[in-house]
C-alpha cells in the first residue's frame, strides 16, 4: 500500500510492468548507471535527443496512436492491475517521464498482449501549427479571389438577349418543360390570382404572348408604343443588337425598286411613251441594283432568323406586323415581271407556283382569322398594311398572265377582290374600336391606291384587252391617289422611318397603270398624267433612298429599338394603373359603341 501512496503521490510517477522493468536494467547495463528517477532528463536519458545521438545507437520509441486503454486521469480503481506482483513497489522503479504543462497525467501501461490498438487521426491544435495553417488559409484566399474573379468575368455577359437567342438554350428548355408537363399532370387546385391563360403559361420558361398582350400593351394604330404601365423583357435604356432592331418592314425598300424596274421598262416599251427614247438598259440597272438590295435585306433578315428566331416568332404573331412577311414574296414577283429581256427571254411556269405557293399560306392563316372572329378579326385589326395582304393576290395574278396561265390568275385575282371589298369599307368606316393615324404613319395610306393600280393592270392581263372592269378599277384608284395628293398636311410634320417608302410602291403602280391607259387612249392629257406621274415616283424613290442611306450611316437611327416584339408575356402584377387604363379603355369602347347603336336606330 505504501507503493502505491508513493506512486501516486509522485508528480509524474508512473507504473511500469515487470517486463518493462527487465528492459530498463538491460538498457542501464549497456549505457551505464544513470539516476532514472530524475525530476528531468539528464545528458544520459533515453529521452534526451542529445545524449542518443551521442551514444551512436539510435532508439526508436513508438507509442500507438489511439490505443483503447490509453486515457488521462485514471486511477488505479478504473484499471486494477492484472498481476500485482509485478507492480514495481517502491519508487526507485518508476521511470520518470519528461514534465509536461499542467494539469499533470497519469498514464497507466498493462500488459501488451491486453491492450488493443485503434489507429485514428489526432488533429493538430491550431496554436500549434500557426505557419502552416496561416499559410493555408493564405492559399484557399488566394483561391477563393481567383475563383470570384472568374465569376466576375463570366457575369460580365450580357444575358439580357439570352431569351430571344435561337442557341441560347431556349428551344432545348421549352422540349424538357413540355415533356416534364407532360409526364407530369398539373396541380388539379390553382392560385386564386392567376387566371387560365397564367397558369397555362407559368410553366414555360419563355412563351409567346398572347394576341390579347399585344393590344394590352401596347397602343397606336400600328401598335408599336408602350403603355406607360407595362415593361419590356429587354433593356430599354441601351441600344440593341442590329438584328432585333432589322424589322420585316424594312422588305418595303425593295418593293420602292423592284416596282421602278417595271415601270422603267414600261416606259422604254409602250407606244404612248416611245417619244421619250428610252432604252432598255436604264430597266437593266435598276433591277440589278433591286436584285443586289433584295439579296442584302434578305441575307440580313436570314441572319435574324438563325441568331433571334424569337423575334422573328414575334413579328409574325403581331396583329399588324404579320402583314408585312408577304412583302418579301411580293417583291420577288416584282423582281420577275421587270426582269430585262437581254437577261431572260420567258419565264419558267414552276416560278410563279414557288413564288405564290407562300403566299397562299399566309393568306389562309390571316383571311381565316378575319373570317373566324376573335382578336385578330378584322373590324379589330384593320389597318391600311392591310393592303400588302391583298396586293400580293392582283401582282399574282398580273405575273401569272403574262406567263400565260389562265385558271391560276383568275383564282386569286377573284380572292384579291372579295377581300379587297371587304378591307375596303372596314377602313373607310373606321370602326369604333380604331384609332385615328398618328402623322408618322400618313404614308401608308398610299396603300389604299396600290390595289386598284395592279388589279386594272392584272385583269387587263387576263382578258387581253383594257377594257371596261380594267378601267373601273383604274379610276378608283386615280380618285384615291387625288384625294390623297391634295392633303398637304399628309406629307409634313413628321420624322423619316421606314414608313416613308409606304408612298413608293403605290406611286409606282399608279404611273404604270396610267402607261398601260395611255396606250389605249391617247391624247395629251394622259400622256402627260404618265409622264408627271412616272417623275413623281421616280423622285421619290430617290428622295427616300439616298435619306435612308444618310440615317443608316451618318445619323445611325434608322432603326430604332423594336418595341412590338419586347413585350412581356404577362401585364405586370401589382399595377393598379394598368388595371384602371384597361378599365378606362373598355368603358371608353362601350361608350362608342353605344352612341353609334343609339345613332344606327334614331328615326
């Protein structure tokens, strides 16, 4: 008992198995008599890192890293002793350990074959290892800045246009939204809030705005303003790229020259203008030049399909946009029937099928909304671009004469004039639910003489003759053109666009159509009309084009940012000023409607 007080009173005792205790005396044997009881290792201690290096027998001691039964502040009630006779009793046995820091420890060994060995890892203290682990710390810094920079420079792209990209990902999002919905049927309960047409298009990453958005948000009689209530999906406060900015209305410059190589080869070929002594090869550069501006304005607008496809989706479902994709096919029938005869004699008849068969497309998706009611009916969006729906039908026909084909002209030449008629009174009558042509848009009213102008020409093509229906069609549209010329007010106070060649293609056929008069009825009077007329339009062709060359390239706002086609495809929650503008417009459309019933049915 008295060892164990001894050992237990010692400060850094601790008890060693017999066997240790055997190793001990071999080890004082070979290294001589050294005190092991010392407070501290000496010179001659195995502990000492001098005195092994100086003993020339390096001693290797390996404690395990975790073993079971290796603990601190364990008393000898916790671990009884196996064999206590082997326990050194008196003090002159213990080896002494080098001191450590507070609190002191004692480390209890058994038996080897007792002790089991656990291998784990022991962190290192923070204190311990400061180089280090400042040095860590020093490297993930390092690493965490060159990573954020490498964010930085990839959120310095500008994604603002990602939605209206053809590879931006839209197209694969869309097929995995609609084969997820798909699969997956929706909630059958819905927020109060959303209405059918929100819920039916919440799940879409990037959808197509209904016709009702269009005229929710936005106004005019072209619809290209924004509502002060609504938003655009693009940044307004920057200039786009030029593909968004190219509309499809920009295919009216080549329908401006494409029609004057007509009317210059009618000029060098008809009777009444033979004096003028002009010759085929002023017909020859003016459609090489309509062909080279055909190919540019096509390759560009190509170019919007590819890279925007979006925007061009866009521009096709617009109520008064769409109107313009028969510009491009108009033109080319341009293009054929004033081709020189130095370039090609005839004309292959597959031609006008390939050039009508677009035509026929478009016309039965936009005639059969009229017809079908809805948003898009006609007493909704009737506009004067509505003409370059109905002119394509009478330049058909006028191409498919002079090929010779006699059941094809007659066809659309008879679809041409029942829509005509219809599209006629509707925008004489203007409708309550129209709106009055803001001054940018005076020009287009030109349209309205573009139709009878081709249809006299195309059933004079026909029947062989100008007769009677040609010259009934010939006056209306000279009527047209006087009471239209005669408005000064039409032709000043307003900024040049795109708009302004809306006056070309009418002019042109008007001048054409008085040719073709002329050689029927010759005198004075309508040989001078023509030729005024042919220099009316003429100067104005080039009047407008060398102006838009100079916005193109010196003033550079020829084509400004496309509103129509950045609306979203929602109004904007939480917009009372919108809710009250819509409130505002249905009354003001009722009220209309109700003083034109009350005056309809007043005795």
């Amino acid at each position: 008992m008295e060892t164990g007080e001894s050992a237990r009173q010692g400060a850094a005792g601790a008890r060693v198995p017999a066997s240790r205790f055997a190793e001990e005396q071999a080890f004082r044997e070979r290294h001589g008599d050294g005190d092991p009881m010392m407070a501290s290792p000496g010179q001659d201690s195995p502990f000492n890192t001098s005195a092994l290096f100086a003993a020339g027998h390096p001693v290797s001691v390996s404690l395990p890293a975790s073993p079971s039964r290796f603990d601190v502040a364990r008393t000898e009630a916790e671990f009884p002793p196996r064999h206590p006779a082997a326990i050194v009793p008196d003090a002159s046995r213990m080896l002494s350990l080098p001191p450590r820091p507070s609190p002191m420890v004692s480390v209890v060994f058994e038996h080897l074959e007792e002790v089991m060995f656990r291998s784990q890892p022991i962190p290192a203290a923070a204190s311990e290892l400061p180089d280090a682990q400042d040095s860590q710390s020093q490297v993930l810094h390092d690493g965490s800045m060159s990573g954020a920079r490498m964010g930085r420079s990839k959120a310095r792209r500008d994604t603002s246009y990602d939605p209206f990209k053809t590879w931006s990902g839209k197209l694969e999002k869309q097929l995995t939204t609609h084969l997820r919905v798909v699969r997956q049927p929706p909630p059958q309960e819905a927020e109060p809030e959303e209405d059918d047409e929100d819920a039916a298009t919440s799940g879409r990453p990037y959808s197509m705005p209904r016709v009702h958005r269009f005229f929710a948000a936005l106004e005019g009689p072209e619809l290209d303003k924004l509502r002060s209530s609504e938003e655009l999906v693009l940044p307004s406060d920057k200039k786009w790229p030029f593909l968004l900015r190219f509309p499809v209305s920009a295919f009216g410059m080549c329908l401006g020259m494409s029609s004057q190589a007509i009317l210059w080869k009618n000029i060098a070929i008809s009777a009444s203008t033979r004096f003028l002594h002009i010759t085929l090869r002023t017909n020859l550069v003016l459609w090489c030049v309509s062909v080279a501006l055909m190919c540019f304005v096509s390759a560009l607008y190509a170019c919007k399909v590819i890279f925007y496809f979006e925007a061009v989706r866009r521009e096709y479902y617009h109520p008064i946009r769409v109107n313009f994709f028969f510009a491009p096919w108009i033109a080319c029938l341009f293009l054929a029937i004033g081709v020189p005869e130095m370039v090609v004699a005839s004309l292959p008849h597959w031609l006008w099928y390939v050039l009508m068969a677009p035509i026929v497309c478009l016309e039965i998706k936009i005639y059969g909304q009229w017809i079908s009611g809805g948003q898009r009916r006609l007493s909704r969006v009737a506009n004067p671009s509505n003409h370059l729906s109905i002119v394509g039908n009478f330049v058909g026909a006028l191409l498919g004469a002079i090929m010779g084909l006699r059941e094809g002209p007659i066809f659309f030449f008879a679809v041409g004039l029942a829509h005509y008629i219809v599209l006629f009174v509707t925008l004489y009558q203007r409708l309550p639910t129209s709106e009055t042509l803001p001054r940018d848009l005076h020009p287009v009213f030109f349209l309205f003489v573009a139709a009878p102008s081709v249809a006299c020409l195309a059933w004079a093509r026909i029947t062989g003759e100008f007769g009677y229906g040609s010259r009934i069609a010939y006056f209306i549209a000279m009527f047209l053109y006087t009471s239209l010329a005669v408005r000064i007010n039409m032709f000043r106070g307003f900024r040049f666009s795109l708009a302004w060649w809306a006056y070309t293609f009418p002019m042109t056929s008007a001048a054409i159509a008085s040719i073709r008069y002329s050689s029927e009825v010759k005198n004075a009077f309508t040989q001078a009309m023509c030729i005024v007329l042919s220099v009316v339009a003429t100067l104005t062709v080039t009047a407008l084009l060398l102006t838009t060359l100079l916005h193109a390239t010196v003033h550079h706002d020829l084509f400004p940012n496309d509103i129509s086609i950045a609306i979203s495809e929602r109004r904007p929650k939480n917009s009372p000023i919108a809710e009250l503008n819509e409130l505002h417009a249905n009354s003001k459309d009722a009220d209309a409607a109700c003083r034109d019933l009350e005056a309809a049915y007043r005795p």
